[in-house]
C-alpha cells in the first residue's frame, strides 16, 4: 500500500531510530518548557497527534509509532506486550529529554502510561514524570464495549480475520467510533488505511491486540497505579466514545476521586482527530494545573 501525500509529509517530519534491533519512527520538535511525550492507541500511530503537535508550537514534544504501528516495524513473529512498548518509551524519553516528562496517552497508550506509573511506584522506572494526561481509553476491560473488529481479532479466530482485513471493513469499524458530529473525512480515512497497511500491518492486528489481555491480566497493577501514584494525574474524555465508554470514565472516577476530568460532550472515541484545539485546550489545562 502506497502513504498518502499527507502521510509521506509527516514522515518528512521525523526519522527512524532503532530499538533492541527494531526500527521506530519517531517526530521530534524542539521548543521551551516541560517537555510533552504523546503515546497514542491502537490501531493507529502518532500521526493523531499532528494538529495538536502544532497547536503546541514552540513547547518541546516527542511522538513515536509504537512497535507494529504506523512508520514503525512490523514484524510478524513479535509479542506485542505494554512492558516492551514501555521500554521503548522510557529509552526514547531518556535519549530526547533531559528533566521531567509530561505524558499524553490515548487509548492503547494509557495502560502504557500506567505501566510507567507503576514502575514509578516501585522504584524502578528510568524517567521522571512531570504529570499524566489520559483520555478515552478503555483501561477498565469489562466496562468497555470492543468494537467487532476489536472482538474478530482477539479471539479464537484472530488470524483469519486479520488475513481477512479489508478496507470497506476497517474503515466501517474506524469511522463508527468518531462522533456523528465529527465523522471521519475521507482524506483522513485514506491516511489512517495507508498507515495501518504499510509494510503489512493489518495482517497482524490478531498480535496487536494482545494489549486487551493484559488489560486484564494486569488489572491488579494498572488499576492500582490509576489509584495510587502520587504524581498529577487528570483525565479528559469525549463522550460519545461508544468504545471507551463514559462507564469506562465513572470506573476511573471511583478509583481516583480527586482527579481533575474534563468532559468533552462532543466528541468521541478520536477527540484529537476529531477536534484537535479541543483537546489541546484539555491539555494545556492540565499541564497548567500540574505546575
């Protein structure tokens, strides 16, 4: 599959840097201030993060595709576990940035933030954080609603339905989780294909997925991370995710009662594609707020 225009500007943007063995693409911009590390979620790749990157203009910022994702490699015999996603986060921080990191996760990206969290906990993480920003990911399982495709790929039948992957299919299931009044435009939809079939990626989506079974197998952990790690933490959340619910969002409440949340009515499971100055305004809140 050939990148779409867009998709090849934006690769103009950054670079490859290589990870035990492993080739990661990574977009870095310079600036002033606390630096802003962007982990975005599944099945897509940093490209989310473009327009609110630039909304950020003249503020540090490092964005990465995840192992399996976007830009990055893709290799098919690979298990795609959070810890290994986490390692490469903290290697990338600590290669980028010098001093605390101010963490956005989307989505996937969130229960590799927990993850950081958790090592944070126990004293073994290799990073300093200057706060945590998480919004619409599905990080309490069982209050969540996979999509089809979600549920397809994660079961006994994931690598048929991988092979089987089309792009009247993705895109139906991709589209679905946007809000009806902030649907998906066709341009972005062509890049979110061309992304997700470069260099084969949507024939191992069947692998990606395994990041839902450790939301479970790891509960323990991550939930308690969500609960008990002593750094700023806050939520922000698009309401109309039919994905990430706002059940999803009250879970989380329950266990962090005083984390700040901002409610975004609007939007749904993609507020950073969908309403990008929207999300940056959540953000910056925070990050104002974390001071």
């Amino acid at each position: 599959m050939t990148l779409t225009r867009r998709v090849e500007a934006w690769r103009e943007r950054g670079g490859y840097e290589k990870f035990q063995g492993r080739r990661i693409f990574v977009s870095e911009t310079p600036g002033a201030g606390t630096p802003l590390l962007f982990l975005h979620g599944f099945p897509s790749s940093s490209y989310d993060w473009r327009e609110v990157l630039d909304l950020f203009g003249g503020r540090p910022t490092l964005a990465f595709d995840f192992l399996g994702f976007g830009l990055s490699e893709k290799p098919p015999d690979h298990y795609y576990g959070l810890a290994w996603q986490a390692d490469l986060s903290e290697e990338l921080v600590r290669r980028h940035v010098s001093g605390p990191v101010f963490v956005a996760a989307h989505d996937m990206g969130t229960s590799v933030a927990t993850e950081l969290m958790a090592r944070q906990i126990e004293g073994s993480l290799g990073i300093e954080l200057a706060g945590v920003f998480l919004f619409n990911g599905s990080m309490i399982l069982e209050r969540a609603s996979p999509t089809l495709g979600q549920k397809l790929l994660r079961g006994p039948a994931g690598p048929l339905a991988a092979r089987l992957t089309s792009k009247r299919f993705f895109l139906h299931q991709f589209g679905s989780i946007f809000s009806e009044g902030h649907p998906i435009d066709p341009e972005e939809a062509a890049d979110q294909w061309s992304l997700l079939t470069y260099s084969g990626g949507h024939r191992i989506g069947h692998r990606l997925i395994a990041y839902m079974d450790e939301r479970v197998k790891y509960a323990k952990r991550w939930h308690g991370a969500i609960r008990d790690w002593p750094g700023r933490l806050s939520f922000a959340w698009g309401m109309q995710d039919p994905v990430a619910t706002p059940n999803v969002l009250e879970g989380l409440r329950e266990l962090r009662p005083t984390a700040p949340v901002q409610e975004l009515p609007s939007l749904g499971h993609y507020p950073q594609i969908e309403d990008p100055p929207a999300l940056q305004a959540a953000l910056q809140r925070a990050l104002d707020t974390s001071v």
